[in-house]
C-alpha cells in the first residue's frame, strides 16, 4: 500500500490551522475544490472522518486530531531533512524537555555553545518532572528530555548528561544531625513524578522516618524560600543552590553518598534520530 504522501498532509494540516478549507486554499494559492477533494480522498485512503461540522464550522475529529500531530512531525522532520542536505548544517527546531534544576545550573553553557555552533536550529524548552517529560518523550511532543535517575528507560536510548549531588536544605535556625531528626517534618518538593522527591521519600522509609506533610511547589525559588522561613525541608541539587544564589539563606547538609549521588541523563525514543538531536549529542559528549 502506497503511503500518505507530504502534499496530503500539508494540506490537511492548513485545512486545521487556518480554520476552513477557504482560508487554506488562500493560504496555499490552490482553488477551494482542489482542498476539497485532497481531503476527501485522504479520508477514503484512511477509512476515517478527518472532520466533523459544528456550528457550521468544520473541526477536526478525534483521528483528525491525531492525524495533526502525525502531520505536524512529519512535515517538521521533512524540511529539516531538506535543510540539512541543502546546507549541509542541522537547521529547524529543536524541542526538547528538561528539569527545572538542569535548565537552572546546566543548560545555559550547553545551549550555548550549541547555538553558536549550529545558529540556524531554533531550541524550544519544556520543563516539567521526569515523568511528564518521559510521557511526551514517548508521545513525539518532544525529542528528547534530560531527566535524572532513576526512571523507567523502557522504549528509550539514553546518554549520561550530568553528575549531580543531592544535598538537603533546612532553614539556618535548624539543628538536625541525623535523619532521625526530620521524623514529622514538612517536606517541601515537586508535585509526584520528580525523581529528587522520590529519592528523597525513599530514603527516609529506609530511615523509618516519616515526615508530616508534603508541601508541592512548582519552582525551586519557591522551595528555596520556603526553606528559608522554616516551613520544611527539600532535598536538591547542590549546583541548584549555587544557581539561585541561596548559599547564605539556608543551611546545606549532605546527604549518604548512595543518595546524594544521581546522574541525569539525555533520553529519546528508541530508534528516533535527527540532525538536530545528533548534533545535540555530541554538544553533551564535547560538554561531559
């Protein structure tokens, strides 16, 4: 069976974003019948309704919202195949996942010497927890994501990206000396699916502690300065708190090396390759 060739999909996609088949025929200089019946047959070819009328609008159905994104990556990928071979340099957009720590204390420098290495691929970042940022890596939202141990690789290739030392943060008017001192604590971290709370809880199961509460905050600024006024503990990277300038706000303590040692790592999909990403890669290899 032949497959859906890139002219089909171009035209289904402005059919999507520009709202009608008038405003895509406009925007593609073809006349209204021909949008129309590229529609139509790609709808034959796939067995499926691409559209539905609301309201007398024409709005993409469930397989036609899939189909978009389908669309939407494969003519990205096209015209970056396209640019690389005429240019012989990765071009196009990069968009890939990160931490909040990593795009904090390690994706400055990284990024860029990558852009004055490569100037003409456009990077777009998403942040989120290692889960979320796993979720759209195995979704195509994203190419690749740097998450931190320990995560589920299933479906994944992955490559070392950053050693990291997880110290805790208390307020400077607290004396703990053990962990037995944080038995009915508040811990303050990421909503769950952050690998650091994970760590973090685990540890002190493993210590037979057990904290208060939880207090879920979406930023370390925040973390940070609710460490500051008393209001728990956080477990976080050290470079975190030298990037944040919270050195003389709080108090650092260091964790057991089992814990305190974690690496993050640079994930993708299993077999999915660009320009844009090896060239990403290799900045991270030339970086370590």
């Amino acid at each position: 069976m032949r497959n859906i060739d890139l002219d089909s999909l171009q035209i289904f996609k402005a059919v999507v974003d520009f709202g009608g088949v008038t405003n895509a025929a406009r925007q593609l200089n073809r006349v209204q019948s021909n949008i129309t019946t590229r529609v139509k047959n790609l709808e034959q070819r796939l067995g499926v309704e691409l559209f539905v009328r609301q309201g007398g609008k024409l709005v993409p159905s469930n397989e036609g919202r899939l189909l978009h994104l389908y669309a939407d990556k494969l003519l990205r990928l096209s015209g970056e195949a396209e640019a690389a071979l005429r240019h012989g340099a990765p071009q196009g957009t990069l968009r890939i996942g990160t931490l909040e720590s990593t795009a904090a204390a390690r994706l400055p420098p990284l990024l860029s010497a990558y852009h004055e290495r490569f100037a003409e691929v456009h990077i777009e970042l998403v942040t989120g927890s290692t889960d979320d940022l796993l979720a759209r890596v195995h979704r195509g939202d994203i190419e690749a994501a740097f998450v931190s141990d320990p995560f589920n690789g299933e479906g994944l290739e992955a490559q070392p990206a950053f050693a990291e030392e997880l110290v805790l943060i208390a307020a400077r008017s607290t004396s703990i000396r053990n962990a037995s001192d944080l038995q009915g604590c508040t811990i303050i971290a990421f909503a769950t699916g952050c690998s650091y709370r994970r760590i973090l809880e685990g540890w002190l199961v493993t210590c037979e502690v057990a904290p208060r509460r939880v207090l879920e905050l979406a930023s370390y600024h925040a973390i940070v300065a609710c460490v500051a006024a008393g209001s728990g503990v956080a477990i976080v990277p050290r470079s975190v708190v030298k990037a944040v300038g919270s050195e003389d706000l709080v108090r650092v303590l260091p964790l057991p090396a089992k814990v305190a040692r974690t690496q993050t790592h640079l994930v993708w999909r299993v077999g999915h390759r660009s320009a844009v990403l090896d060239a990403l890669l290799e900045e991270v290899r030339r970086n370590r």
